[in-house]
C-alpha cells in the first residue's frame, strides 16, 4: 500500500490502480457468477449509475439533512413491501443507527 503523498496522484493512475484492483474478481459480465449479481442491461444499468452517481455524496445517517434520501427508502421500502405482499400501514425500517417506525396510507 502507497502512503499518501503531498502532491497526490493523477486521475488516470488513480483508476489504473482502481482496475489493477479487480483483476482477480471473477468475470460476472460473462456470465461467469450464478446468485450474485443481476444483470438488468446496459440501459438499465447506465440509468441505475447515473442515480448513484447523484447521491454518491449525500450520507444516508442522518435525514434530517437530506430529505431526499428519506422519501427514496420510503418509496423502496413501500415498494418491496408490495412486491413481498406485507400489509403497507403496519411495518417499521430498521436503520443501523436510528430505528424508525414508516407507515404508507
């Protein structure tokens, strides 16, 4: 592992460095992995890193900060509720640092 330096490093060895990183990880856009990972397509998957990419700094801890993220867990967690037939009203998200009751009309 390098230390840091005072000059830092530039961007183009900074992911030289990220890709040399995954050279051992097996192959999953091959086909390679079974139960691992889901692959929705390259549009799907263009539309899923753009959202990433706009919330990548935003910190998911504390909602009073960003209310954004709030109603995003809401409608994902409204969402999989459907999806695994719970009843909407009566369910709480458990939130590694504050647990929190969430109801749905």
């Amino acid at each position: 592992m390098a230390l840091f330096s005072k000059s830092g490093m530039a961007r183009d060895e900074v992911f030289s460095r990220l890709e040399a990183f995954r050279q051992d990880d097996v192959k999953w856009q091959e086909g390679r992995v079974f139960g691992y990972i889901f692959d929705p397509g390259q549009a799907a998957q263009a539309v899923a890193k753009q959202a990433y990419s706009m919330f990548l700094s935003e910190n998911g801890l504390d909602f009073s900060v960003f209310q954004s993220l709030l109603k995003l867990e809401k409608e994902l967690a409204a969402i999989g509720a459907i999806i695994f037939g719970a009843r909407p009203r009566w369910w709480v998200i458990l939130h590694p640092v504050a647990p929190r009751a969430s109801f749905w009309p």
